[in-house]
C-alpha cells in the first residue's frame, strides 16, 4: 500500500464528485495539481477543471459566494494555519460551506523540519464557528468521509496521513463506533491511532470507541458507553488535550477523570520519520499502553 494512499483516496473521491456535480470547484496549491490530473481524472472533470479549477487561495471564498462548492487541498500547516483567518472570516462567519482536505499531520512531512508540521490544526479550525472536523483511519474512510462532506452546507476539515488502521470501520451517523465495550475504563481512539490503541489495551477490559468525526464530538454515544467507569481516555494524533474539553462537556453530569495521549505541546526539533518522532513522542503502541497501564493503575489505587 502506498504512504500516502489515503491522502490519494480522498483526492480520488474529490475527482469524482468534481465530475458528477457541476458546482464542484477545486482551489489547489501547485504542490498537489498532479493528484487532480492522473488518468484516473474523468475527462468530464479535466473539462471542468478549465473552468472552476483555481490555484489562488484566496479565490475559495468567492468561488463559494457564486454559487460553487469548493474543496481545498494542500499541506496541513498551510491550509489549517496560515489560511485560519480567511477559513474564520469567509466560510464560518458567512455559513458557507467548504471542504478542506490536507495532507502530512501532524509531523508526516518531519524530514522538511517544523516548519512542516501541523500538530495544532484541529485545535485551530474547532475555533471557527459551525465548522466538522473529521479524521479518517483508513484511505476507505478517507473516500467516504469525501462524499458525505462536500456538500454538507458547512466548512469542513478533512485530515489526511500516512498512518493508517489495517481495516476501514463503519462511519457512525454521529461520529463514534463502538468497537467493543468494557467496564474497566473508556477509550476514545481518533482516527488512525485505533489499531495501535488497540495492541495498547491488551488485557484491559475497556469500552473502545472509535472517532471519525471529532468536532462536533458525538456527546451522545460517548456519555451512554461511558456510564461503567469514570475514568476516559482519549488518544488523538494532534496537539493531546484538543478533544478535552468535549469530553468534559459531554460528560458534566457525573465525576470524571480524564487523560489525553497525543501529540506533546512541546518544540519537536529533530528531524526524523513518522514513525521515529511516534517512538520519541510516546505515541506508539508500547508508549500509549505505559500511560494508559499508569493512569488506570493509578485510578485502581485511589479506588482503594
């Protein structure tokens, strides 16, 4: 499977609702022209193209006010970051709709340096009001979460990796799957960091639910699944802590202790792999089980 099969799917799936639906409008930067222009690419859609296609930016919002449905692609700190205002001010203030995909979080790209990394981009765009934000597992995923999101009549965030679960789980209508329940603890695995989590979990006896869609969080099906335990953990592939407040909010009624593992909020330095910086960074499956066996551990002592 190619590193980058899922940022390829959803650009795949872009394509074909860029050539079924003649609103369709495509804002690239020049770094991902060559996704939208394979074989692959219908010739309906190259027609298209000519006439809807954009490589400014900045031309995204009026491309909307006319009418269109634009999507955006290109590398996370720059269209999660660099282009927050304009997301702010021209789609979640006006309430237009949009889709934003990107590639590389949070540190996909960690041999280009910081300067690459988009650790912070969830937190960013959860920032802009009526804005969903969802992170596939899978390049299945990834193709679905593109069709039932582009004309979804709000800005959406669509969050693309290398990493990747070995199988494509069912997309819950509101954002969270049970994927097996437990009365030891509650684990909120976003994204691709379900099958890792999973090999963390080992012997534990935990309720695991499976998040695609993180904002807005399923409140719902998290305050229902998690009613065993008080104790809830959320292991996201961002900034950790992004997802916290969600879950306080979620879970307000009743007394809740509750533990983020994710992307430390710390100056990554070196330069390295995905995977390097994932065993630097505790974020692999041996250094999510040490947190996890730490927190549960100690919440079994306090009970005591």
């Amino acid at each position: 499977m190619s590193r980058e099969a899922m940022r390829r799917a959803a650009c795949d799936a872009v394509v074909d609702v860029f050539a079924a639906d003649e609103r369709v409008a495509i804002a690239l930067a020049e770094i991902s022209a060559d996704l939208f222009a394979r074989r692959s690419a219908r010739p309906a859609a190259r027609r298209q193209r000519r006439d809807h296609g954009a490589d400014d930016g900045r031309r995204r919002c009026r491309l909307r006010a006319r009418g269109f449905r634009p999507v955006a692609h290109t590398i996370t700190p720059f269209l999660t970051e660099r282009a927050l205002e304009q997301i702010k001010l021209d789609f979640g203030y006006q309430r237009l709709e949009g889709l934003f995909v990107s590639t590389g979080a949070s540190y996909d790209y960690g041999t280009s340096g910081m300067t690459h990394h988009g650790p912070g981009d969830v937190a960013a765009l959860a920032t802009v009001p009526g804005a969903e934000v969802v992170v596939p597992g899978t390049a299945g995923e990834a193709d679905a979460l593109v069709r039932s999101t582009y004309a979804n009549g709000r800005p959406t965030y669509l969050r693309t990796t290398v990493a990747e679960n070995s199988a494509s789980r069912p997309l819950a209508l509101r954002g969270l799957d049970v994927v097996r329940r437990g009365d030891e603890v509650t684990v909120i695995a976003v994204g691709p960091m379900l099958d890792r989590t999973l090999a963390a979990l080992d012997g534990l006896d935990a309720t695991v639910l499976y998040a695609t869609t993180v904002v807005p969080l399923d409140a719902a099906t998290l305050a229902a699944e998690s009613a065993a335990a008080p104790e809830v953990i959320v292991v996201e592939p961002f900034y950790e802590g992004t997802l916290t407040a969600q879950v306080a909010s979620a879970l307000v009624h009743r007394p809740t202790r509750i533990l983020s593992i994710g992307v430390p909020r710390q100056v990554i330095s070196r330069y390295g792999s995905r995977e390097q910086h994932d065993r630097a960074l505790g974020l692999d499956s041996r250094g999510i089980r040490e947190r996890l066996r730490a927190f549960v551990d100690g919440s079994a002592r306090r009970a005591a």
